[in-house]
C-alpha cells in the first residue's frame, strides 16, 4: 500500500442528497493535479523499485505491472486521475473557519447564524495543506475546546436571521 498526497488546486462540493444518509461529495481534478499526482506516482514506484520491490501495481484502472525502469515510464504514460481510486481523508474547507463574512465558522469553529452549533474537525482548514493535518487538527480542536469550556459561549449568532 503507497499513496502520494498533494496539495491540488481542483474544487468539490459537499451536498445533502434526499433519500441518502450520508452526504455526496464530488471533486473536480485540474490538469495540474493530474501532474502532480502522476509524478508522486512516478516517485513512488521509482522508490519501491530502489528499495527491492519485485513488481508494483500502480493504483489506478488498466495499470500495467511494474518491474523496471521501462514499465514504470509505460505506467506513467498510463495515469489519468479518471482511472484512478482517488480519496481524501480529511475533507478541508468546507466550513472554513474566519470572521469574514464568507467563513463558515468563527475562528473557534461556532457556526455563523447558528445557536450552540460546532465545527472542530478538518472542515475549518480553508484548504488542503498537502501534508496529514492532524497535528494542526488536533492544536486547533484542543484550542476551541479550552475556549467552550471556558465560558466563551456566545449566546446568539454573530450574523443572519436564524
């Protein structure tokens, strides 16, 4: 199991789909994630192969076997974020954390125009990092949770009607 993280530049939406439980999210790759991911693959296999792997099977739909240099530049020559079984772990930015108007939450994660409603997961990044956020996650859950129980909870929302 390998996987290559990168910080792309692509949008995608989280939506509420009557008659589903959980929520649909889709993502739109770009031409430059497509570089970006099809040269983390190249590193990867390239590693492994450096470090003894006999064979690697790309991650991605029709990948052929991988045991030289050759094979992989085929492999290479193959991707298309399309074929691939791409996922993220953390979903970032969704409910963006900020006192700006456009912010989902204030900068302790309390829900704008919304009574005792909290955000305190990767959804307050405003984007992806490129590298695993959790000890960045976990700096700013720890935070917000001393602010609640402190007696930091402001009783009406900061803006709107709700």
């Amino acid at each position: 199991m390998y996987y290559a993280a990168i910080q792309s530049v692509g949008r995608g939406r989280v939506q509420a789909v009557p008659g589903f439980r959980d929520p649909v999210v889709t993502y739109r790759t770009t031409h430059a994630d497509a570089a970006r991911l099809r040269s983390g693959l190249g590193r990867l296999v390239h590693l492994l192969l450096a470090s003894g792997a006999r064979a690697v099977y790309p991650s991605y739909s029709g990948a052929p076997v991988v045991t030289d240099r050759v094979s992989a530049a085929a492999a290479l020559t193959g991707f298309a974020p399309r074929r691939a079984s791409l996922m993220t772990v953390h979903l970032t930015g969704t409910v963006p954390m900020g006192e700006a108007d456009r912010a989902g939450a204030d900068s302790f994660g309390r829900v704008h125009d919304a009574e005792n409603l909290f955000v305190n997961d990767a959804s307050l990044l405003p984007w992806a990092p490129g590298v695993n956020p959790q000890g960045t996650l976990m700096s700013v859950a720890h935070r917000n949770i001393a602010h609640f129980l402190s007696g930091n909870r402001p009783g009406r929302p900061t803006r709107g009607t709700r």
